[in-house]
C-alpha cells in the first residue's frame, strides 16, 4: 500500500486534503502535493541537505503541512515549534535541535525577529500572506535525491527545558512506506481513506501533527481548527460529516459545558471515532461524553517517544471505568523501585517492553534514567494493571503540571521565579481547575512577608510574563512565612500537592 499524499494526488488530485475550519480554505491533495515538492526544492536551494534538521514555527495554517511533507520527502527531520513560546524558550529547541532555518510566518516574525537577535546563526524563512511567494519559481516536481525524512517532537519533561525525541531516519528511504501508527489508526480505530477529521487542537503538538499527517498518508481530509471553540467544533462535525477526530479532555469540558439547546442543534452522528489523550480524563466527564456521542469514544496512552501504546474501547472503559486500556505496542510492565515486575493490581512505575527504542536529544542522563536494568522504557507514570492486562494510571511523571493537555515542567517556573529580588524560595505545583484539569500555581516565600499580597503577585507576573510563555504562568499565587523542606533542602512538593488537593476535593477551582 502507498502510504503518501503524491499518491493520492495521481489518482484523485481534487481530492480535499486539508479544510480550514475557520475560513473554509481547501487544500487539495494535487495541491498540496505540488507545493510539498516546491518546498523540498526550496531547501534543496538553500542548502539543506538529506539528514538536515529545520523547525517550523507556524500557527495552525495549510502551510504547515506543505512545509512538513516538503521536509518529510526531502529527507529532512523536522520540529514543530509552539509560537506561543518566549524568544529564549524558541532559542532553545532551535539550538538544542541543531536548526540550520527555522520557518515562520506573518504571525510569528515579530516573535522570530527576537528569535534571530538571540540565535543570529540559524537562518530564517519568514513569509507574508502564504507561503506561495517563497515558493513561486520552483518545480513542483520531486527532488532528485528524495527520501524519507522525520519529525523531532520535544516531549515533555519534570525539570527545566523539554527534550527532544530524536530517531533516526527510516531504514527504507521510499517516502510512502508505511509506520506504526499507520497501522494503529486504521487497525484500532478503524480510520480509512474515507476519513473526515476533525483536528481541535494547536499542529505544534506531536499528537495533531502524527495524527493530521496519518490521515492524509491514508488519503482522508483533515479539517484544521485555527482555534478551538466549543460550538464551532460542533458546528464543522455537522457541516462537513466529520468521521473522526482527537481530543484532550479539557475540550470535552468546554463542550459540554455548552447549553444544552446548542449541544442540541448540532447533528453528532456522522461520528464514528472520538480520539481522546493527552492528560487524564476525569470519569465522570467521560461519561458524560458517552452518553452524549454514544460508544464512539476511544482513548489511548502513549508518549512522544513512541515506546508504547495502550489502547480502549467506550465498551471496554465502561466495564472499567479510569482504565486506558491494554497495550497494543510493547508489553506493559509495572515495576517496583529496584525495576522488577510486581504482580496485578500492585501500584508501581509504568514500563514498556519492546516498543520502538528512542533517546533524549543532547541528554544521555534522561535517556538513561527512563530505561531500567532489563532495557524496559518509562514514561515516568505510575499505575496498576488488572488481571486482564488493562492499565489504570495513579500519578503522572514526578510534578508536572497538565493544564488543557498542555504539560508545564514546574522548575523551569521556579527557576525564573527564585532569581527574583523579592522571592526567597517558591515552589510551583498543580492546582485542580474544573476547566483546564490543572492550573499553575506558584507557592512563594517572600524576603519580607509584610510585602505578601496582591501587589506583589501582580509584580511577580509581569516580571514573568517577558520570559515565558502565557501557558506556563502562574494562575494563581499564594505566599508563606516557610516552605516544607527537609534539612537537607530538598522540597516536600508532595505534601503541598496534596494539601492543595485536599483544600479543593470536590470543589474545584474556576478562572
């Protein structure tokens, strides 16, 4: 089978590849096709060679997919770049990921521009009103060295900066041959060539990109939500009969927090497969999310680094509520502090045995650490499995903080927030928020307590704000005479983590 959008394009090149949801642009598989190649052409004649890393730095765009097949058959890998990310946070990834260019467009060259002071030796293509005016002038045909390339997502992390996943090119250069989660998507959630797919959330992230991509390696239509919202993620299901599509929870929030005469109006039943991931699911929004789309709801844990794939069914969740399923690549273990396997039902570390091997760009140490003394992989979660083989997670990786699917590492906060005049010591943590599933929340110890209050959280947020990005600040900002910390100085996070827990059991709180 011929797994590629230039296939597709030689036998159905009208065929609709890309809808943006918002202005109703089609992108047609003929087109994409012609103006992936003008881009492999493009960095062919800029110098960027097989093997050759660039990143991309785009908001949720049409272009984005020529820039990523045009990298994918030029043998390039490729990273997906959050444009809501701080200067230095972009620095970072393009430094660490060794660009050679990155590539951004009318939206993003003011942000670009503060990239270039800080990253003067990695080339940029910034474009205006579409990428055609780069492009004009090269061949829509392939490169003559064309190959299969890959992408370098960052995944995340407990401490400061996020890692990147970095796998070799594919052993099989032909551009179309076939991946793992080709097989999952049509296998497990039986997404075919006929596939409509709603896609809700930002392309920067590793799962909308592999996902939107498999789709149009199957010849399915991905229709590109520019922003989410609620009611008009309903309102494309209707419109354009959408089959499938990928959530994360907090989406689930947002809709069916909707009244119920708008969730009413819209016509659900063209659905045939509703993806969730990304963060845990509460059971009682699930639920809610069955009994209105019907048994269409499926969901599935993995990480950026590929190592393994669970995967259930809404009948098999119902039968066991909180379960993310059984593993459909690798074979789970759960394993006790020395990384031996502990019997069913018995709270340990998750490991995967088997799946695809990966490493930690630029930090063997992390690499290291995720792999214990059989060659098994973790993600750094811990859970329990059932006598049947089903996977219940109890606690994510260390602290980090998931808010809206988007995970937040705490020290790179705390970092910032120490070197402030006025901080003795913060630690920041996960709050639960009723909408986001977690809110940011910075615990701090000020120099002078008479100084504790709202002036000083209003100081400490804009002295924040220049350094990161919007996601990853603080919501919420509470002072203390003294933090809990042992002797030795190591943080009792924990014990905060849970006090904040308990405080909002039940209640939860809301922006």
């Amino acid at each position: 089978m011929q797994l590629h959008p230039t296939f597709h394009a030689a036998r159905d090149p009208s065929r609709p590849a890309i809808i943006m949801g918002g202005s109703g642009r089609v992108v047609t598989y003929g087109e994409l096709d012609a103006a992936s190649n003008r881009f492999a052409q493009l960095m062919r004649a800029r110098g960027v060679q097989i093997g050759d890393t660039i990143a991309m730095c785009l908001e949720n765009t049409a272009d984005l997919f020529t820039v990523a097949w045009g990298a994918q058959r030029a043998g390039l890998v490729y990273v997906a770049v959050s444009g809501r990310l701080a200067a230095p946070e972009i620095a970072y990834i393009l430094r660490d990921s060794g660009s050679r260019l990155v590539v951004g467009s009318s939206q993003t060259a003011a942000l670009l521009g503060e990239v270039a002071d800080l990253v003067p030796e990695i080339a940029q293509l910034r474009f205006g009103g579409g990428l055609e005016g780069e492009l004009e002038g090269m061949p829509d045909t392939p490169v003559s060295d064309e190959r299969a390339g890959c992408d370098m997502l960052y995944s995340s992390g407990t401490t400061g900066s996020p890692k990147g996943v970095r796998i070799p090119l594919p052993d099989d250069p032909a551009i179309g041959a076939g991946n793992s989660l080709v097989g999952l998507a049509s296998q497990a959630f039986g997404i075919g060539g006929d596939a409509v797919y709603l896609s809700p959330a930002p392309l920067y992230h590793a799962a909308p990109l592999r996902w939107s991509m498999t789709v149009q390696r199957l010849g399915g239509t991905v229709v590109v939500m520019e922003k989410f919202d609620p009611e008009q993620a309903l309102a494309l299901i209707e419109r354009y009969k959408v089959t499938d599509s990928q959530w994360v929870p907090t989406h689930f929030v947002r809709m069916l927090k909707l009244p119920d005469d708008v969730r009413k109006r819209y016509d659900m039943s063209s659905l045939k497969c509703a993806i969730h991931a990304a963060a845990p699911c509460p059971v009682p929004i699930k639920q809610a999310m069955i009994d209105w789309w019907g048994p269409v709801v499926r969901e599935y844990y993995a990480g950026t680094e590929g190592n393994g794939f669970t995967f259930i069914s809404s009948e098999e969740w119902l039968k066991r509520p909180g379960s993310v399923g059984r593993a459909l690549l690798g074979t789970i273990r759960i394993c006790d502090e020395a990384g031996d396997e502990v019997p069913a039902r018995t709270e340990g570390q998750v490991y995967f045995e088997g799946g695809s091997p990966f490493s930690y760009h630029n930090d063997p140490d992390k690499t290291r650490d995720a792999t214990n003394k059989h060659g098994w992989t973790s993600l750094g979660d811990v859970g329990w499995v059932d006598e049947d083989g089903f996977l219940f997670l109890t606690d994510r990786k260390s602290f980090m903080i998931i808010s809206g699917g988007v995970n937040i590492y705490p020290q790179e906060i705390e970092n910032l927030l120490v070197t402030h005049p006025k901080v003795a010591d913060v630690a920041v943590i996960g709050a639960p928020d009723a909408d986001m599933g977690e809110r940011v929340v910075a615990v701090v110890q000020p120099r002078d307590m008479a100084e504790a209050g709202p002036a000083l959280a209003t100081e400490l947020i804009a002295w924040l704000a220049p350094q990161l990005s919007r996601m990853k600040l603080p919501r919420q900002i509470d002072f203390r005479a003294e933090l809990p910390r042992e002797p030795t100085g190591k943080l009792f996070k924990r014990l905060l983590r849970d006090e904040y827990r308990a405080l909002y059991q039940g209640h939860p709180i809301t922006a």
